[in-house]
C-alpha cells in the first residue's frame, strides 16, 4: 500500500507507531463496475435460461445447455475476469457472486417441475429479477 496516513498514534504498552488510512478510492470504483458488470452479465443469462431451458424444460436440449454450456461457463467466469483483469485484492474476488447465482438457477430451471413453476416464470421480468 503505497498511502500515507493521515493519522498516526501509538499506543501504550505496544511498540511502534500505527497509523489511519483514508480510503482508497480506487477500491470502491473496482468493486462497483466488477458488481455492475456482473449484475448485466446475469440478467442476459438469465433470458437466455428462460428462452432455452425454462420454456424447452424436460427436453434433452435444456439439459445440454444447461450442463453443456452454462453451468461449465459461469464456473470458469471469475479465473477468466480474475487473471484477465489482474484482481489481487481478497474482497473484491470475494464479490464474484455470479457463479453461485446462475448455477443455483439453472438447476432450478432444469429440474423444477412444470406443475410446481414458480410464479417467478410467469413473466421476462419477473424471471430477470
């Protein structure tokens, strides 16, 4: 961390000098656009989700695009956007939520059955949100 402190103190009984840093204004702009970017990368997966697997459900072709495709490219998403994007900092890897959200999804759409659909597949903007 190349900061300054802006506040140092030291306390009794410990040694050395501790300081306060401001926060890091890069940090937070990281974290927002990596939250941003996801959340428009989930709402397109979750239409295709819908065009392909919810209303295709039960079909060979919703399990292989399901298994095939989306489930093994959501998993591999945060090893791309980590190396590609150069992500040191251990909290912003931890906001890679997307992998958890659309797998959990997909399965849900796959294996639900048509009698129990949620009332969230009744319409686009319901199943995007």
């Amino acid at each position: 961390d190349d900061r300054d402190p802006s506040f140092t103190f030291s306390l009794p009984f410990f040694e050395g000098e501790y300081g306060l840093l401001t926060p890091s204004l890069s940090f937070w702009t990281q974290l927002i656009v990596l939250l941003v970017f996801q959340t428009v990368i989930c709402i397109g997966l979750a239409l295709i989700i819908l065009h392909l697997i919810v209303k295709k459900r039960g079909s060979v072709a919703s399990y292989l695009v399901g298994y095939g495709v989306i489930i093994p490219a959501v998993l591999s998403f945060p090893y791309a956007i980590i190396k590609y994007l150069d992500i040191q900092n251990v909290m912003v890897r931890f906001v890679l939520y997307m992998p958890t959200l659309i797998s959990f999804r997909c399965l849900e759409a796959m294996h639900c059955s048509q009698d129990k659909a949620p009332i969230a597949e009744s319409s686009t903007s319901n199943y995007i949100l």
